[in-house]
C-alpha cells in the first residue's frame, strides 16, 4: 500500500465564490492536500479558470461535481416554516424586523404571525425537531454516490452548512455514517439563514460569540463540538503583505494621487440598500462645496451584487474612484463565481491607503477595524428618509449588528450633517475610537494573529487523529 493510499480522505465542499476565496487562497486547502487525500465538490469542477487556479499552486486533488439543485416547493415550504419558528423561539431581533417585510404579501405576513404565534406553545421546540426529521426524511434521492462511495471519505467538510444545496451532502454523508464538520462561512449565518443541521460532529467558528450563541440555541451540541478558528481571510490582516504595503505605490497604481487623504465607501446589494447612489452623491456633493477637505479622494468599491451602473454618474468627477466587483455581472451568480487570486489582497490594500471607512451595517466594518482605521455607518437614507421597514435604521438592529453597535467601534450617523462632521472628526482624529475598535476585533475576530487559516487545518487534523 502506497503512502497516498494511507493517507485519511476528506471530501471538502467549495459552494461558491466566497469559499474558494475563504478555503483556497488562504493557503488551507494547500496545506490540507500535503497531508490529507482531498477531493471537493464544487460547480466550477469543469471550469478552465478553476483549473488553472489549482494548476498553479500545484494542488494534486480530486474534483467532483456539486450540483445546484432545485429544491421541491413542498421541502421548501416545510424549511421555511421550520427556520422561522427556530427563529421566532429564540426571539432573535433579525427575524423580527423581517416578519414585516414590506416585501411581504399578506399571506406571507398572515403566515408569519401564526408562526409566532406557534413559536409560544410549550412544545415548540419539538415541533423544530419533527420538521427537521421530516426534512431529512424527503431527502431520500441519493446524488453524490460517486464522491461518498467511490472516494468513501473519512471526513466530510462543509464549508457552508446553512445551503440548501450543500444539505444534501449533508444528510447522505451522514447516512453513510461519514462524519461531518461543519464551517460557518459568515458571521450572520446563525442569525439568518436558517436551522443548523444536527448531524455535526465538529463545527468551526470564528468567535467566542459564535460558539456561545450556538450553544444557546441548539442543546444538542455542547463545547466539545465546537472549535474557535478565528476568521481565515483575515490572516492579512497581520501578514507580512500587510506590513509591507506601500500606500504611495498602491494608490498610483489606481490612479488617485497618493498626497489626499482617502474615504472609501464600500457597498451593499442593491436589493437590501437601493439608495447608496444617494449617499455617494451627498460625498461628493460635500467634496465639491468644501464641506469636506479638498485634498480627499472618494473611492468607492462595489459589493460583488452592487450594479456598476447606479453610480456611472459620477465616473467623471476627478475625486472619484468606482471600483467595480469581479463578479460577473450577466449570471450574477455567487455560486460559479471565481474570485480572482488577489481578492483579499485587493480590500486589504483599498482599507490599508485609506483614512476612514463609511458602510452601512457591512462586514467590511470589521476588516477597517482590523485594518486599524475608524468607521462610519451611515443610518439615514439619502435625500429622505424611509419607514423603518425599508429604511437603513433596520439593519442596525438586526442581532448579528446590535453586537457590533455596542462595542462604539463603528460611528452612527442619522443625518447628512451628522455624516460629514464625523467624517471631519476622523480625519483630524484617526485615533479616536481606536481602543472600540480593538474590543470589536477581539470580540469578532477572536485571535487576529495571522494564524486563522493554519488553526482551521490543525482542528481538522486533529479530529482525524483523535
């Protein structure tokens, strides 16, 4: 028998765009290949661009296919009514503002209100439990015989526990009584996206908060099954990249003149923040009139679901920068989307060449924090301000974001003056809010020092050999 063959098999899920960033240019899955037999399931197995990706950093692996799967109306449906009566028993504020979505119609509002209404019963939490079975019970159709048969892995690895498509492995995996680690890719997922499965043998968090709120709401796991990583992509964060980085090279290399001080503002979908054009143009508007100083640079970069088109209007104004996403925008499809290698280099270099950060309730409030620069979020709407059901203010009180609030990291501003005189604050006083913003990335971040991505691998490893 030969060494490859003695070596212990994991199968890795790569769901999407965001996890080939996360698993892969991390440097996790290189390490995983040196010691481990690895194959993954991913939708790009047959995409050129993939394959030269691992081609390049010499990844001798297995590639298998994950299918994106429609899921039968009937499962989701009994998904739906599940995740949302998890949520409501556990009163979590993000499922609260949703309930009155104005994107509700009234049958989805009636539907939400008897959930609540169910979520009060004695027995509730039994009910979860009964839907979750009778979930995993419709799910009889076995699709991934060849990777779980053929391969017959040690370990499944899933990289994104919260998706429908990703459930399937899943549940055949733990069929086939293949054990199963669970990642949790964002720091929201708990909150929002729906019943974690309870076929875990291990899970992967990035924070202490992640581990605690987990216990509380599932009492089947307990400490044992969890592990605290830290959070991978971060690791540049205190690379050597990072304390190597040129501002003045950067910045030229963009085109913005490395003598003004920069403001970038990073974006969100246009399906949950439709009026940032309105708050780009108040900048700019303030840029122009002085209200803000005249050697400041407004660089914009786009969430990868933003549209580059909402803000050509200000494509020639020679203060501003639009810094379009890599995903494309015909499929606009997270999930066959291959982010290019410098991904994470690319938002660490945009934070490092810049004196502020301004978002609205976006993740990228943590990387300015661990980036060390101040933050501005911006509460109000625009031009005018929306009902709380469409307005900026709801995001804020969503629960994964309360945590953050709290902190005093990140500045709130509920007005136009209020905006521009923060801005002003910041750029006399970068240092202000500098001790918040370290609680924020102890408390979020966990351990930021560099190490995420190889304390991922020794969990993993160590789970192999226990």
């Amino acid at each position: 028998m030969n060494e490859q063959e003695t070596k212990p098999r994991i199968l890795i899920s790569l769901n999407n765009g965001w996890i080939i960033r996360n698993w892969i240019y991390t440097g996790i899955l290189d390490d995983l290949a040196e010691k481990f037999d690895v194959m993954v399931l991913t939708p790009v197995k047959d995409d050129p661009e993939f394959r030269d990706i691992l081609s390049k950093r010499k990844l001798s692996i297995k590639v298998s296919l994950l299918h994106e799967l429609e899921i039968n109306p009937f499962i989701k449906m009994i998904r739906g009514i599940k995740d949302k009566l998890f949520y409501e028993i556990h009163g979590l504020e993000t499922q609260k503002i949703k309930r009155f979505d104005r994107r509700y119609n009234l049958f989805l509002k009636g539907a939400s209100l008897f959930i609540l209404a169910l979520s009060k019963l004695p027995g509730a939490n039994r009910i979860v439990l009964l839907l979750e079975r009778f979930d995993n019970l419709l799910n009889r159709k076995k699709i991934y015989e060849d990777a779980l048969h053929s391969f017959h892995p040690d370990l499944f690895i899933s990289t994104h526990p919260f998706s429908n498509t990703e459930r399937k492995v899943i549940i055949e995996a733990y069929r086939e009584k293949i054990p199963v680690l669970a990642s949790i890719l964002s720091w929201d997922n708990i909150f929002n996206k729906g019943l974690l499965p309870l076929f875990f043998d291990k899970i992967i968090v990035w924070s202490q908060i992640q581990e605690d709120r987990i216990l509380s709401y599932y009492p089947e796991y307990n400490s044992k099954h969890i592990a605290i990583s830290g959070i991978p992509n971060f690791d540049i964060y205190r690379s050597k990249e990072f304390e190597d980085f040129k501002r003045h090279d950067y910045l030229k290399s963009i085109k913005i003149d490395p003598e003004y001080r920069v403001l970038v503002y990073c974006t969100g979908p246009p399906s949950l923040f439709p009026k940032e054009p309105e708050i780009v143009d108040i900048l700019i508007k303030n840029m122009d009139k002085g209200s803000i100083p005249d050697n400041c640079h407004l660089l914009v970069r786009l969430h990868p679901h933003d549209d580059f088109e909402r803000y050509e209007p200000f494509l020639n104004h020679k203060r501003v920068t639009i810094f379009n996403s890599s995903l494309d925008k015909q499929s606009r499809d997270t999930f066959t989307w291959i982010p290019p290698e410098d991904e994470i280099f690319g938002l660490m270099a945009m934070l490092k060449a810049s004196d502020l950060c301004i978002n609205i309730a976006s993740t990228t409030s943590l990387d300015a924090a661990a980036c060390g620069i101040p933050i501005i979020n911006v509460v109000f709407d625009g031009y005018k301000d929306e009902k709380y059901l469409g307005s900026n203010r709801r995001f804020y009180d969503f629960t994964h974001y309360k945590d953050v609030v709290k902190t005093g990291a990140v500045k709130l501003v509920y007005s136009e003056k209020e905006l521009i005189h923060a801005i002003n604050h910041y750029l006399k006083n970068p240092s202000s809010d500098k001790e918040k913003r370290g609680k924020l990335v102890s408390e979020q971040c966990w351990k930021l020092d560099g190490k995420s991505s190889e304390r991922v691998v020794k969990i993993i490893s160590d789970f192999l050999t226990k």
